[in-house]
C-alpha cells in the first residue's frame, strides 16, 4: 500500500505523518442557518504528533480568517469560574511585571471580550489586547479596553514596539495553539518584548489530553496542543527559555508556561520535572498515539453503543452546551438529531442556529429547563461542577447526565 505522503512539522520541520483521522470536518464553531448548508466547509481533522520536537499539531488547517472573523461564537466571560480563573491569571502576571519598571505595559494576544485583559486595565496597567474577531473586539472595547483587530506577527509587533514602547508582559490564554505560524509569532513576541519581559501563557495540555482520551480537545483552531518540551522547543528556536510551568485545572487540564530571554531569570526545577516526566511517560512517543487512537475509537463505540440503546428504549436526550469541543465529538461519533434532539447553550450568537456538521438544532437554556430530557449529554464536561450546581432541578427531577471523559458513563 502506498504510504501517505509525509508532511513537515511546523515547529522543527521533521517530517510528520498522521497516526489518525477524525475524518471530514467541518469549522468547530461553524454554526449556521439551513441555508447555508449547501456551502458548509469541511477538511480533514487528522494530527500527528512530531517525534522529533514532540509538536502534536494538525496536518491541514482552515485558513484563519475562516475560524476568526466577524461572527466568531466563543465568548471568554461565559463562565463564572473562567471568569475566577482570568483574575488568578491576571494577579500572577502582575506579580511579574509590577515589581519592575514603572508604567509597565501588557499586551494580550488574542483577548477575546476583555475577560483577563481588564485586570491589567483595572491594575492602572498601560494595556492592549490583540483580537482578530471584530465582534468579540468590539464587546471588549465597549468596557474601554485597548484592543485591535488584527492578527500578530513580526510587522504588527515592530508597529506595535515604535507606538508604544517595549511591552513588558505578552500574554495569551487559549490562543497560543490557535496560531499556525509559531514561529512568526514568536519572532513578534521576541521584538516587542522588553529585555527582561516575560512572555506567559496557557494552553490545553497534551499530558492531559492523552491521559484523559479527551480527543475533543482536537479540533480546527487547536492547530497545535503543547507540552513543556514542544514549548520549549519552538521558543527556544527564538531566544526563549522556559522558565516555569503549572498545571491549570481549566479547560479539562492546562499548563502555564512563563518564557524569558535565555539567560535572564533563574529555571523553576518544575521545568525539568515537567520534561522528565514527558519523557518518561513516552508522550511524545508513537506507541502513545497508537494507544490514543485506539481509546479513541473505544470511546466512540461506547458512547455511540449507549445512544444506540437510549434511542431504542425511547428516551429522550439533549445536549448541553454546544461547545467548539463538541463539533469534533458529533461529527466523529456520527451523532445526529435523531440521537439528540437539541442542544442546549447559553450564547445567544449560536442560539437558532445549527451545529456544524450534524445540524442538529442549538436551543436557548430555557428549552431544556422547560422540557427537561431524561438524559444530558455534557459536552461542555470541563464545567461539569459548575453545572451540576447550576442543573441540580434536572437531576431532582430524574434527570441523568451522560459524559464521556476520560469515560462514557451516565451519572
Ligand atoms: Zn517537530
């Protein structure tokens, strides 16, 4: 059998070859009206994880300016813990950035509405955010937050340096492995940082991922999913260490990674915990992602296996909270809107309106609490806690939650 061609890693460029497919694929947050069915885009959902570097990325990825434009449909403030969770990450970078020059300056990369740069704002910080979703930006405008709508790159960051100075934090949650040019981007960080400025960021960690089967996690904008020996690897192409890393309990297991220039500030012994401990697990290893796939495919059959029998005995189930994540899950499992009826979400923006692929239709929350199903399937499982508090009528009433990380089970 011919071998599929090879593809270059863009963070070391080894070769790379997929050691799955999630198939075809539509836009994670492409959520439409029927009519515009006809049009829908699909590509092919296929990762592949670099021995070399050990940069786990997609093979094909939408251009951006498919997933990030004017209607973009992911909101940062939906959630009061994230909300929480933004203030704890805005009080650790002040505590890098306070004690040094004064008016320090802190740019965000891709902020969303504001959620954690307006901490920097409310600290009495000079601030911008950098949001390439005009509609989200200008949600984070009106609370009269610094934010332009451009993506970053090594020219916006040398605009950027000459009107403002050298910025003292880059940070970004969320976003970092959104971006397919690492390296432009880090060429930009590294121009506009000032000599001792830290670059922090979170990101969903690989670690996690693999450990808990949470292949949700993969999907068109998560181009890349990292780890501390990725990381260190792509910035270190640029000047960068690794100084620090900690696990986040966001987005169902995260890591903050702190990067300085080589040299300028003392390593964390967490650094080479972290990495020992990725070496020693096999994460970056083909094995690992020979048994990735397989717990993948064992996930899909038992949830599909459990829809199958749900269907049969006539009962009715909804999905709650139509999640970026749970494009990648419907679409794999072949879930449809004989499986579930609805799916139940908060966003006003994607209320009415269709899940991509499956078109199954996406209802505002008062639907669920007026016609409850007799089974929840969780897609938004990272705020579990947060909604069993919020849902405990539902469960009171004989309500049962499916979820499906790091198993499919019914609580
Ligand atoms: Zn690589």
């Amino acid at each position: 059998m011919a071998q599929r061609p090879a593809e270059a890693c863009r963070v070391c460029h080894a070769a790379i070859t997929p050691f799955m497919t999630f198939g075809r694929m539509p836009l994670a947050n492409g959520f439409l009206t029927r009519d515009q069915i006809p049009s829908e885009y699909f590509f092919e959902l296929a990762p592949a994880c670099c021995a070399r570097c050990g940069a786990f990325q997609l093979i094909e990825q939408p251009a951006p300016d498919r997933m990030f434009h004017d209607r973009y449909a992911f909101l940062s403030s939906s959630s009061r813990r994230m909300q929480a969770h933004f203030k704890a990450f805005a009080d650790f970078v002040l505590r890098w950035v306070l004690p040094g020059p004064a008016d320090p300056f802190v740019v965000e990369l891709g902020s969303n509405d504001g959620s954690l740069l307006r901490h920097f704002k409310e600290a009495g910080c000079r601030h911008l955010g950098i949001e390439p979703s005009t509609n989200v930006a200008a949600l984070a405008r009106t609370q009269g937050l610094q934010t332009i709508s451009e993506f970053f790159n090594d020219d916006l960051a040398t605009r950027l340096r000459s009107e403002h100075g050298p910025a003292d934090a880059v940070v970004a949650a969320n976003t970092m492995c959104h971006i397919p040019d690492i390296h432009g981007v880090a060429a930009g960080i590294s121009r506009l940082l000032a000599m001792d400025g830290v670059l922090i960021f979170e990101d969903p960690y690989l670690g996690d991922m693999v450990a808990r089967t949470s292949y949700d996690q993969i999907y068109d904008e998560h181009v890349f999913m990292f780890s501390a020996a990725s990381v260190a690897c792509a910035f270190g192409q640029h000047g960068f260490d690794l100084i620090d890393v900690m696990p986040q309990a966001t987005h169902g297991g995260s890591m903050r990674y702190v990067l300085a220039r080589t040299g300028r500030y003392a390593m964390s012994p967490g650094v080479a915990t972290l990495l020992e401990t990725e070496r020693r697990c096999g994460l970056h290893e083909p094995l690992t992602y020979d048994r990735f796939r397989r717990d993948c495919e064992a996930s899909r059959s038992a949830l599909r296996d459990l829809l199958n029998t749900l269907r049969r005995e006539g009962k009715r189930v909804a999905g709650y909270g139509a999640t970026s994540k749970s494009t990648t899950v419907i679409n794999y499992c072949g879930i449809g809107p004989d499986d579930i009826e609805f799916i139940a979400d908060t966003t006003p923006i994607k209320q009415g309106t269709l899940t991509p692929g499956a078109h199954i239709p996406v209802k505002p929350h008062e639907a669920f609490a007026a016609a409850p199903p007799d089974y929840a399937l969780l897609f938004a499982w990272n705020h579990a806690e947060e909604i069993f508090e919020k849902e405990q009528a539902f469960k009171a009433r004989g309500g049962r939650w499916i979820t499906f990380v790091p198993d499919v089970r019914i609580i």
